[in-house]
C-alpha cells in the first residue's frame, strides 16, 4: 500500500473545523457504507488503516481498503476502488481523497473523482460515505441541546424518520453544522501550520479543475519545497512563470535558491519587485524571504540607487526651483 498522502488527483468533501489537532475519539472500529460494504478501521502509529471483506467489489478476507494519516478531523488516505468502464479504467485503482471524519455523527465521507468513462460500484454517484456501526460511549461527545423541531410530538411519540434519511442525511446535516471550507483556503491553513503534505494533496485538487490558477501552482510549489522536493517545486512554479502575482515569482526565486542557481534566484527576485513585491513580514512569504534577505538587500540597494542617479541627472538640467 502507498504512502497515504499523495499530489496525485484528488477530490474531496470538506467541512473541517480549524483546529489542527483533535482530541476527541479516534477512527476505530467498524464502519458500515451502503454501498461500499463493511470497513473495520485500526490505528499503527500514526496511520489509520481500514480492512474490508467481500462487498460491491469482492475484495479477499481483510483487504487493506483505506489507509491515511488522520490531521485534524481530516483523513488524508489513500482508498481502494474497483472499476467499471473501458479498457483505460483499471479493475482496482488507489484513488487518493480527503476523508472528512464528523466525530458527532461518526460519519467518514469523501467525494472521490474517478476517470472520466469509469464508475466503481462501491460508491454512490462519487460519493463514500461510511458510518459507525460500533455502539456510542455518550461520554465522549456533548449532547446538543434539543430543538423545538426535534421534540417529540404531545402523545410523546416521535414521528418516523424520512424515508431515504440514512447516512447520506447525516453527512448533509454535519456540513449544515459546519461552514465548508474551500480547499484553496484550507491549503493555506495547512502550509501555514507547517502541514506541508496535507496542503499539498488541497492544493492538487484545487489544479484538477483549474489547471492554471497561479495561487494553487504556489501553494503547492511551497508545500513541495517544505517536503523537500525542489525539482518538483520548480515545475510546478515554473507553470505559473507568466503570472503577475509577485509572490509566485518570490517562490520560485526561493525554489531556485534552494536549488543552488543563484543567477535565476535573483533574476526571479527582481521580476518579483518590479511586480510590486516588497518585504512585509506577512506569515506565508516568511520562508522565502528570510532565506532570500541578503539577495532583497542587494536588488534594493541597487534599485535606490537607480532612482537617486535618475532624480540627479533630472534635476541638473531643470529649472525648477
């Protein structure tokens, strides 16, 4: 099985709370999905791991299903597919997705994007949802307080559910509870807070759909630098070269840097001035720029420079006062 955090294609629901660490149960035990069958999940270190027998798609007694690294209420995992479609769709395929974890519900749900032409018969549209089956310790999540809506009416009996009301509603419920949370935003959240694998696999989703969007191709040539891949940060920055974002031009400045061509990490640098940018302190551009300061320092001498001759040489022939 792969590692659980991927830049590949990846598709998700989002609806995570901001904090970066939970505190509350841990995904465990047996989860239940209508369509994808029965997942028992386990914990080894860090990583969480689901095994799955039988269901849609027949997988052989306790096959490895699900397996990630759990960051915050956010499962980023690697899930087993199998495939229907054409000769390009593979009969089992690891897609990676972001599978959001509501601690209340108990609820896993992810959207993952299949091949065009493909389907998979474990998931409902594109959709996995899996729902706790374990028995709820009450103690380890505080009850809401009870709605006007949700009382039950005066003979004392409660009217039977919806039809339809299953996990799906649970799901729908949970993002009611939650405001979702764009993945460009979420990235940045993510590289911020030093999650440099998470805020990749945000970032790549957000390129699926658009290709060419100059704040995503710099968040993930940032969470690369910070996983220490600088080849892959200088292509990824390099498909951004013709934005007139000064910060784009700041990373991949900082990506030539870190790749020992000072010659293209100045001329980078300099795009980035001319472009506006200008040292701030601001939290996302902290890294590039306390690595590049004596490179700043140098381009703006010489940029003062350049100014002070320009005003001499005009005042010398003005007849101004």
């Amino acid at each position: 099985m792969p590692p659980a955090l991927s830049n590949k294609g990846l598709a998700t629901i989002l609806s995570v709370a901001s904090g970066l660490a939970w505190a509350g149960p841990t995904v465990s035990g047996p989860y239940l999905g209508d369509t994808y069958g029965q997942v028992r999940f386990r914990t080894e270190g860090e990583r969480v791991i689901g095994t799955a027998t039988g269901g849609p798609c027949r997988f052989e007694p306790d096959t490895e299903v699900i397996s990630g690294e759990l960051q915050g209420n956010v499962l980023v995992a690697h899930v087993l597919l199998c495939q229907q479609g054409g000769s390009a769709c593979e009969e089992r395929k690891l897609h990676p997705a972001l599978v959001v974890f509501n601690p209340k519900d108990r609820v896993l749900s992810a959207m993952i994007r299949l091949r065009e032409g493909c389907s998979s018969p474990a998931l409902k549209g594109n959709a996995l949802v899996l729902t706790s089956t374990a028995p709820q310790d009450d103690g380890d999540v505080e009850p809401e307080p009870e709605s006007e809506a949700a009382k039950p009416p005066a003979g004392g009996a409660m009217a039977p559910p919806a039809e339809g009301v299953g996990s799906a509603a649970l799901v729908a419920q949970a993002r009611r509870r939650e405001p979702e949370i764009p993945p460009l935003e979420e990235g940045q959240r993510q590289l911020l807070a030093g999650n440099h694998a998470a805020a990749q696999t945000l970032f790549t989703h957000v390129l699926e759909s658009d290709a060419r969007n100059p704040e995503a191709l710099m968040g993930l040539g940032a969470s690369q630098l910070g996983r220490g891949d600088t080849d892959g940060a200088l292509k990824t920055l390099e498909r951004a070269r013709a934005s007139t974002r000064p910060d784009v031009h700041l990373w991949l400045a900082y990506a030539h840097f870190r790749d020992g061509n000072r010659g293209r990490a100045r001329e980078s640098l300099r795009k980035a001035l001319d472009l506006g940018w200008a040292p701030g302190n601001r939290p996302l551009e902290a890294v590039p720029e306390s690595a590049l300061r004596g490179e700043i320092e140098i381009l703006m001498q010489q940029r003062a420079r350049k100014r002070a001759s320009g005003r001499d040489s005009t005042g010398s022939g003005s007849t101004s006062p």
